[in-house]
C-alpha cells in the first residue's frame, strides 16, 4: 500500500499546481494523473454534468490502485466531493475544504473572500466549508471567468489586461475589508502577484492546492501509508485530449517539463464507464 | 423535403448568431439547433477531438430529418468539415468558405486578416480557403482566446477590458495594413463595435455566419426546398448540458428570449454512438 500512487485528477491541466504542491511536500510519492483536456473546462457546467465527468475521471485512475484520490479540480470538489466519497473504493480529498481550513485559520475574524469559477462560485461550498469552522464569518464569493483563460495564453502578472481584470474582479473585496483571500482555482497561482498588488500586503492568500497537499501528508500518515523518505517519486500524466498542449501550457503550472504524457481513448474513460448521476 | 428543418449545431451557445442570421434570412424556416454544452469549447481541443464531437453533434440532428446541417462552429467547420460531408447523408455547409468567399470579394487585393480560437487559426482553414479563391491574397490568422470568455461574461463593447483585449489582438493587423477582417468565431459579432473602432473606418467587417446563411439560402433554393414564404419558422434547441445557463447567455446572440430548450442526455448523443475517427 505504502508504494501505491496517489490519484489527482483535474478538468484539464490546472490541476499540475495541485500536483506540484504534492511532489513539493512529498517528493517520494509516485502520482498518476488526469486531465480531462478533451471535455475542459468544469467551471462553466452544471453540477450533474461535473459530477458525472469527475466521477469517470477517478474512476479512470482506480485502475493504477491507488492509495488515495485527490479532486485537484475547484468545481469538481465544490459540486462533487459527495458523490466521489460515496462512490469510490479508496479516500477522496478534495481541495475545498483545506483551502476553507487555512482561509479560517489566517482570517482572526476578518472577511474572507473567495475566487474561482462560476460553478464553484454558484456551488456556495466554500463559504458553507468556511461557515461549518467559522459560523460568524463573513464570506465573499466571486467568479473570476477571465483569469483562466489569461493564464492559459501565457499572460503574465504584469501584462496590462491581467492588472485590468484583477481589479476589476478585487477592487470590491478590498473595498470590503477582507484578511484573506482563497485562490479556488487552479490556475490562480500563476497570477499571484497581481492578486497580490492589487490586494495589498494586508491581505492574506491562501493557495487550495498547497493546503491540499498538506491535508494528503496527514490522511496519508494516520493510515501509514506513505512511501519512505529517500525514494524519488514518479509523475505520469494521462489525457483526453491534445497531450502536445498540456505539455506546454502545463510546464507552467508545475515548473518544469512534464516527461510522462498519455492520451487516453473515450471509450476508456467516458460515459457509458459508470452509472449515471441522478439530475 | 420543403417543410423539413435545417439542422444546426455548435459546440455551444455561440451558434445561435448563426441560427440568428439564418431566422433574419429565411423566417419560414423552422430550425433544431443543438449545442454541445457539456464539452465546450471546441477551440482549444485538437482536430481529431473535435471531428468525433462535431460528428456526434451532427448526428444526433439527424433524429430530427433535416434537409440540410450547418456546421456553426467555426472551429468544427475549420477542422472537421471533410469528415462531416463524407459521414453525413445530407449537405452540410460550414462557416469557412462563405466567411472567405465574402472577404476576397471585399478585399480588392488587399491583406485579409481572419482572428478565431486556438483550434480555427492552427488549423489555417480560413487562409487555404482564401488562397483557394484568390491564390495571391495576403492573409493573417489571428487567436483571440480572450474574446470568447469576454462574450460570455456579458462585458460590452465600452468595458475597459474587452478594449484593451481587442487593441492587444488587432493592432498589429492594423499595422499591416488589413482591408478585410473576418469573425472566425460565432461570438465576435457581439463585440463588432469594438473591433470596428479598434481598426477604424478603412476596414471592412466580414461575420461568417451572415454569410452562411446567405450560402444556405442559394444551396435551398437550387435544390427547390426552401420553405414557402408566408410561413414563420420554428426554432428549436438542445443541449448537452445546463439548459439555464444556454437561454440566459444565449439570448444575447439572437436577440430575443429562447423558448425551447430541452436537454439531451449523454447516451443520446456522446462517443459510442459513432464509428471513432481514425487519429
């Protein structure tokens, strides 16, 4: 068990700075991951959709046995954390509730706010998660659609249309006194500086995947499941769709080549694989 | 064969410009669009991929006995148009090649710029259907991944972002001395003020999906099946997912209130209903 690998899937390729976060904090594990490039993005799509594509997605990786599953997708976790802890034969974590834990634990009862997609932001699971730790807290959340596709063309913090959006999405937040601020995205890393600037040094920011990472740490060794220390952990990628674009938008997301990449075929992953969610 | 509907499909929403021109066209034609919510967008995914979806799409339409299918998707009609008219058993009539006949026509000899997604402008469908008509016409394929998230946001031609966005995407096609530029892309009619003020007066603007309908028309009338005038037309959607959200942003590309929507379930439309295209 304790050589298992760990599970991550995402909708697409955000879901590299989860894993990075992962290979950072426990560089002896070995990770298989998914991308589900092929029907990307989650974030714009209904929750029975989500559910439904998240829930191939894992099953998809249960065939590598893994010790432990991570939704590194915002939406995915937000909308589908039930169904997949319900569902799947091994632990699921997913990055909401971490994200929620470290947002509560910086704010001293200041407002926290929250970004990410229209799904998370519509889906309320953050500011529930935070509310279940901290009923009184004041919680903000915002859809931010633009920031992913900014990211994905290779904008930098610096360009001016990345500056126009953050503010335009965080003027209000700040305006509204926020302590914290959680990136609930997986792409929203990449733009930290310019969240940043725009917020002000007050302003704290928790990063979903990086908290994630540490909450695997801790499943993982209360089921003394993690591999010993000294060993170099392997990262194989699989896709279901264009690996050549995921190779190079994600060599961003993760700092440095991604060497493993496989497409992986619709019939070995899609629809009719599981038992439909119910509407 | 007259009173049949023309069938359109998209990956999405943005197709509704073209059901759109089409209604101002050919009011008495009754239309059954479907528009693949649940995988959107096509333009970052690559040829084979969006070859299956657009097939899948296309005959999930044909339930419904069309006397003809458009292909509204500028990237599905760029990457997947020779698929489609060989697999389908009615004429199918993509976006390309009326959009490229329009703006050889307009150009009178000079630079044509085309800007689109990802998927339209690395296929260079646009440029090879323009060098077809006009082998000595300039041309310049441009990606505007922003423009489509702006759309569908519902930012408008004044916001601050969507300038910005279209002076970073059409200056240097200015500078190089465009007649002729086309909207690859069904939702850049929503932004052609924008792009009009950007590139100024000197510059003609070609929407390929005006122009389709006008090729759908003269491909009607030469087979005698256009619906006798008189009659109003009928337009009918379907979706892959989140219907809501389809009628509420939808509503902004055909310029009034959507009243049919109907959801399609996976197993009526996705992967295993068609032979797999070869890669």
């Amino acid at each position: 068990m304790k050589h298992n690998s760990i599970g991550v899937f995402d909708s697409g390729l955000g879901g590299l700075s989860v894993a990075g976060a992962l290979r950072e904090l426990l560089p002896a594990e070995d990770i298989v991951y998914f991308g589900d490039t092929a029907r990307v993005p989650y974030g714009i799509k209904s929750r029975r959709t989500v559910a439904q594509f998240a829930l191939e997605d894992a099953r998809f990786l249960l065939r590598f046995d893994p010790k432990l599953i991570v939704a590194a997708c915002n939406t995915a976790s937000a909308v589908a954390l039930d169904v997949l802890a319900a569902r799947l034969p091994v632990p699921v974590v997913g990055v909401v509730e971490p994200g929620a834990r470290a947002a509560v634990a910086l704010a001293a009862g200041r407002p926290i706010a929250v970004i990410g997609t229209e799904a998370t932001s519509a889906s309320n699971a953050y500011p529930a998660a935070i509310n279940r730790l901290a009923p009184a807290a004041e919680v903000f959340a915002q859809a931010c659609p633009l920031l992913v596709p900014l990211v994905e063309e290779g904008r930098a913090c610096d360009d001016p249309i990345v500056r126009l959006a953050v503010a335009s999405y965080l003027e209000p937040l700040r305006a509204a006194g926020i302590g914290v601020i959680v990136l609930g995205c997986t792409h929203y890393p990449l733009l930290r500086a310019a969240i940043a600037e725009s917020l002000g040094p007050d302003v704290r920011i928790v990063e979903s995947g990086r908290e994630t990472a540490a909450a695997v740490r801790t499943a993982l060794a209360a089921d003394d499941a993690l591999c010993p220390a000294g060993r170099t952990g392997r990262l194989r990628c699989f896709v279901s769709d264009n690996p050549a674009r995921f190779r190079r938008i994600g060599s961003r997301f993760i700092g440095h080549e991604i060497e493993h990449v496989e497409l992986v075929e619709p019939e070995d992953y899609a629809v009719t694989a599981v038992e439909p969610v119910p509407p």
